[in-house]
C-alpha cells in the first residue's frame, strides 16, 4: 500500500459521495443537501486528482457536480453519488487491498455525512433522527474494521522510533471511537440540543479520524 495524500483524499472523498447517495436516496432533505455533498465531492475531489489520483478522480469529481445538479430528483442524485463513490474506491483501490478501502471509505464518509445532515436540523429540526444514528453506526464499523485489519497487519508492532507514532495511533482510535459514541448517546437526548452536541461532536471527530487513517496505515505499510 502506498500512503500518501492521493489515497487519503480518494478515501474520504469516496465515502462522502457514498454516504451522500444514501441520504439522497432517503429522500429526508432537499435539494440543498445533494449541492453542498456535490460541491464537497467535486473539491476534495479535484484535490484528489492533483494529488496523483488522476482521471478517475476528476471523473468522481465530474459525477459528484452531475449529482448535484439532479438535486430535485434524489433518486438521480443517488446514482450519480454512487457512480462517483465507485469512481473514487477504484482511485483508491489502485494501491491498496480492498478491505482497508471500504473500510477507510466507511469511516471517513460516515463521520463526514454525520457532520454535514447534522446541520439540517438547524433547517428543520423534525428532520429523523435514525438518519444521523445509522451514519454514526456506518462511521464506527468503518472504524473497528480499519483498526483490525491494520492491527492484523502489524500497526501495533512499531519500531522503538516509532513509538509516538504507535501511541498517537492508539489514541486518536479510542478518542474517536468514544465520540462516535457520544454522538449516538447525544442523539438520544429527546431536545434539540441533543442534534447540537452531536454535530459539534462529530467535528471532533473528523478531525481525529485523519489521525487514525494515517497512523494506522503508515505503521502497518509505511510510506514509498
């Protein structure tokens, strides 16, 4: 596996456009949600592509505006998230086995569309709960099967000169593994408070997961 900014871009820029089919296919928001998931996608996307993911990313990137143009046809808009997500696993999965994708996908992309649907609420607060509950639930799957498959693979055999490295990677998984959490026990909070702590608690957390993706696969697989 080749760690390095094009993987990390493609990882999270793919599990946005998925999570952001899902909701789109919900059909529990308007149009304004499939815009900013497109222009999100369309971004990192383009990031991605400079980076060293090239025309597959850049065809995500295409497929994510495409999405958000048939923001008032959700269902148009799903496929087109999905098409773009597919884009950016295959980006992905160039250099790297295909369980740590989906796996890297999951995480990053359930973190992300928790944050961005929590802030719908603001809009319109009898918007469901179980959408923000089921994308918490994506977000720390993503994260236990990352953080095995890169245990099984050695991220928590480090070299003495790695051990900052190693701690920070143990850290980081369990900070962010209890503010998915947090997130899930916020939401249960009957008041609209509740949908406050969770959004501010899941921007904590994608803070944090970079910190898990990057350690983890750096440890396990270093860097060419």
């Amino acid at each position: 596996m080749d760690v390095n900014p094009a993987l990390v871009l493609s990882l999270w820029t793919g599990g946005t456009a998925a999570c952001g089919a899902v909701v789109a296919w919900w059909r529990i928001v308007g149009s304004g949600y499939s815009w900013l998931t497109g222009a999100v996608v369309a971004v990192l996307g383009v990031g991605a592509g400079a980076a060293g993911s090239g025309r597959l990313a850049y065809a995500g990137a295409v497929l994510a505006i495409a999405g958000a143009l048939m923001g008032r046809r959700p269902r148009l808009a799903a496929a087109f998230f999905a098409g773009s997500a597919v884009a950016f696993g295959l980006a992905a999965g160039a250099d790297s086995p295909w369980i740590p994708v989906l796996s890297g996908m999951a995480f990053l992309g359930g973190v992300t569309a928790t944050m961005m649907l929590g802030h719908w609420y603001l809009v319109d607060p009898r918007l469901p709960r179980s959408a923000l509950e089921r994308l918490d639930v994506v977000a720390g799957a993503g994260l236990l099967i990352d953080f095995i498959y890169m245990v099984l693979n050695g991220a928590l055999e480090w070299m003495p000169a790695d051990a900052i490295l190693g701690w920070a990677f143990v850290a980081l998984t369990l900070m962010t593994f209890l503010l998915l959490v947090a997130v899930w026990y916020s939401l249960q909070e009957p008041s609209y408070t509740g949908v406050m702590a969770a959004t501010g608690l899941s921007y904590l957390a994608v803070l944090t997961s970079f910190g898990v993706v990057v350690l983890g696969r750096l440890l396990a697989f270093g860097s060419s």
